[in-house]
C-alpha cells in the first residue's frame, strides 16, 4: 500500500545523504523550474544532501545541470553517462565509448524514421542534435500530447528492432520516448555512479532514496528501499509493477520542494538533538 510523506519517521528521513531525482516533470512543472524547487536544492546541499539528477534528458542538457546546478551530478539519457564537476575538473563519464555510442544512435535514428513515416505530425524531439547515445520522441513536449495507444505502439516497435545484432531498449517519460542500444538504465548508472562516488566501499541504501514521476523511474523504485513519487504520478501508476513507496500531495517541482523541506527539517532536528545531548 502507498503511503503518505506523514507517515516516514523523522529518523528514517535524517538519515539520507543521496537524494536521487528525476528531472521533467518532478523536479519541473508545466514546462518550467519553480523557483521553490531550485531554492529547495540549494537548501538541501547547504545540509548535506546530494543531489544528483537521474534523467533521460539530453548530454547538453546534463552538461547544463551539472555545471550550473546546485547538485552533485548528473546521470543523462536513461544512464548512458554521467557528468560532475570534481575538485580536477568536469568529467563525463560512459561505459561504452562517445564514439562508439553516436555510430550506434546514427544507426538507430535512420530505423525509428521509417517507422515515424507512418504517423504523421510525430517526429524526434527538439533537442535531439544534442544526445549522445539515445533517440528521443516527442511524445508531448511542446506539443499537443500524442494518445496514449500511439505512445505504446511506438513502445512496442522501437522494442522490437534489432540494430547490428543489437537489441534495442526504450522507455517512455512524461515527455518523450527514449530508445537506446546498450546495457545501460538508470538504476544501473546510479548504482555505478554511487559507488565511484561513495565515501565507503559498501553502499548503504538506506540512506539512499528516489524521487519521480513516469514509467522510466519504475526501475530505481524496484532498487532502493524509500523511493518518493510527485502527486502527477498517479496517471502511469497502473501501468506500474514497482511503484514508489511514498506519494507526495503536490504535482512536479512542487511535489519535490515539499520532500526537500520534511528532509531538512529532520535533518535540522536531528542536529539540534545532536548538539543538545552532546552539551
């Protein structure tokens, strides 16, 4: 059973150290960064929380957020990489070599056109010049939302494709369809990501949650033990087998700012608890 935010125990909360988030339409909404959302990260690394967004968006878009945003990194197009910026520099890092992956995407994308030919007014999505590994559909990005059974025939065919002895992975967000060649997820990234960067050689991921809101996510909320989803999940829910354990009351960023505030509280809390027993 789906619980609320109310029912996490202060303690459970101020044991977090990673939060991991998607991007569109949780840590966004309608299209936009709330102001409260880009307010809660910041406030959430001034205690100690790192963030790092879990996405399917675009290399530049990664290249953006890792840079310029108050997070520890960014994990882009469904875990084809990785990029943050350390003390030596910023780094991007992949499995599979850069190179390797645009020959395969190249490959990929001339596949996906034959079959966007049959439905027409759908095509690639608007920032697909600036991917590295997958192939984006746009689904409902600036534009009015294709139907739910285009969306899944789509699913089925970009599934169904074999590139070079190559099976073919795809996975439907809140705004596109992403297919990919390659081993790679989200949760596989992550987990990749965590360890490379994780003060110890066992993760606890206890300390470790999730936060987000489409079928994309469903795999980071089968891995870790609390993972949170934003009010506007609730439409893709019975498409879902590993749903999230928590459910927020609000939609997008909103729904995000709302977990970084109970976050900092406990976090607060606890520390005040911590200084009090310790005098």
């Amino acid at each position: 059973m789906l619980k609320s935010l109310h029912s996490i125990e202060q303690q459970q909360l101020a044991n977090i150290e990673w939060l991991l988030t998607d991007v569109d339409d949780t840590l966004t909404w309608e299209g936009q960064l709330p102001d409260v959302t880009l307010k809660a990260l910041y406030d959430l690394k001034d205690v100690g929380i790192k963030v790092v967004a879990v996405t399917g968006a675009c290399a530049g878009w990664c290249d953006q957020i890792a840079k310029v945003w108050p997070v520890h990194g960014a994990i882009g197009e469904n875990g084809a990489f990785w990029m943050s910026q350390t003390e030596s520099g910023f780094e991007t890092e992949s499995k599979i070599p850069l190179i390797q992956m645009q020959v395969q995407q190249a490959e990929l994308k001339l596949a996906l056109a034959d079959i966007l030919e049959d439905y027409e007014g759908v095509d690639f999505a608007a920032d697909q010049p600036f991917r590295f590994c997958d192939v984006a559909i746009n689904l409902s990005q600036d534009r009015e939302p294709v139907s739910e059974q285009v969306a899944k025939e789509l699913l089925m065919k970009a599934r169904s494709l074999v590139i070079n002895g190559n099976n073919v992975n795809a996975s439907l967000s809140s705004i596109h369809l992403n297919v990919w060649i390659g081993e790679h997820s989200k949760r596989v990234t992550s987990e990749a990501y965590l360890k490379a960067h994780y003060s110890c050689n066992d993760i606890d991921l206890n300390k470790v949650v999730y936060i987000g809101d489409s079928q994309n996510d469903e795999a980071m909320f089968a891995w870790l033990p609390t993972t949170f989803g934003v009010r506007n999940i609730q439409k893709v829910l019975p498409d879902l087998m590993h749903r999230p354990s928590v459910i927020l009351s609000k939609d997008g960023g909103f729904g995000f700012s709302e977990l970084a505030r109970n976050i900092i509280e406990a976090k607060q809390n606890g520390l005040t608890g911590q200084l009090y027993r310790t005098a």
